[in-house]
C-alpha cells in the first residue's frame, strides 16, 4: 500500500502549513518561517508563477490527506462527475476517507497514525473490519473501534486528551468508541487550510 515516507518537517516549510499537525512541525515553522534549502532565507514564500500556486495548493490537499498522486488524481475525476462545485467535491471525497474519520472522531492523533490504526484492522464500518485507509464512509454509516482497539492505551489516551473539535457532519456516542457519519460534509465543515478552486485549475489545462 503506497504511501509517502518522506522527510515531513521539509514538507512543511516547503508549503508554509503544518501538514501533519504535530508539535515537531510546528516548532520547526516557528524557528525556520522560510523554505528548506541554500536559498530558503532570500525565497519569498507564496512568490511566483500561477501555476507554482496552483501545484503548491495541490500538493498540502495531497500530503495533509496522504493520498499520492494516482489516488489524488482518480478522486479528482469523480469529483467532476458529481454535482455541485468540483472542488467542494473533492476535498469532501477526500474528508470522507476512512483513516481521516478516524483521525475527526479522536482516536488518532495525526492522520498517519489514524492510516496505520486502518491498515491493522482496528476500526469496523456497520460491524465489519475494514483495513482499507481509501475506503469511503457514507451517509448514516457507523464506526467504530475493534474491541482490542478499545482497549489499547494509546487510542484511550487519545480519546482523553486530544483536543480534537468533534466536527459538525459526525455524530459521537457516549464514551467516543463509536462515530456517526451523520451528513456529507460541507465546505464550511471542512478546515483544511486549501484553496480547492487553484487545483480545479490546474487540472482544467
């Protein structure tokens, strides 16, 4: 299963966003503001063609989701087959993913972890184990953690110290062992820190 395993603090700075969401990426943007590299000091971030802006929007959807650019690209062609803004679309059919509804409902603390928590076969959708990250939750759907994966003492540490803001399209049942997909997300339900409408550009070439 294909997945980056690059250097991630890089990426980072390179994009000036917090990919990740871990404390070592942002002590990194907080000591070196500035790209990686010999000329990083004297680059001016954001500065640049249209298309560097365009590509650098594309590429935090891609690393904050971790998604490569195969699996990137065939989500972006069904965005455009469904209804509405195709950039709203895509960036709702990426929050849908099941390692990232993990990530919302508090069990992980980063969406890598949330990934490999999939990929062990800790989480089930309607009762049954799916250790597909890509896999999409649906409207109504329910997850929940495998009975080994509630008893493990990282996902409760999670569970009890995260402060993950539950978002408004999922519904969490007492104890937060257990996620509802209650409505499809909506863009202003989605935080991620992109600009969708620059990827639909540079796709529309």
């Amino acid at each position: 299963m294909a997945r980056y395993t690059g250097p991630k603090v890089r990426i980072s700075r390179r994009l000036g966003v917090n990919i990740y969401e871990n404390s070592k990426g942002s002590k990194a943007l907080e000591r070196r503001p500035f790209p990686p590299g010999t000329h990083g000091r004297t680059r001016r971030r954001g500065a640049g063609s249209e298309y560097l802006l365009q590509l650098q929007e594309k590429q935090k959807a891609k690393y904050i989701y971790g998604v490569l650019e195969r699996q990137f690209r065939k989500a972006y062609e069904e965005a455009t087959r469904l209804a509405g803004p195709t950039g709203e679309n895509l960036l709702r059919l990426l929050e849908c993913r099941l390692d990232n509804v993990v990530y919302r409902a508090g069990w992980a603390n980063t969406r890598p972890q949330a990934r490999q928590f999939v990929s062990h076969g800790l989480v089930l959708v309607d009762g049954k184990r799916v250790n597909i990250p890509s896999y999409s939750v649906g409207r109504g759907q329910v997850v929940t953690l495998s009975e080994k994966a509630a008893n493990m003492i990282v996902i409760q540490h999670n569970i009890d110290t995260l402060d993950h803001k539950m978002v408004g399209w999922i519904d969490r049942a007492e104890g937060g062992k257990q996620v509802t997909v209650r409505e499809l997300p909506s863009r202003e339900q989605i935080d991620v820190p992109v600009r969708e409408q620059l990827i639909v550009e540079l796709y529309s070439k």
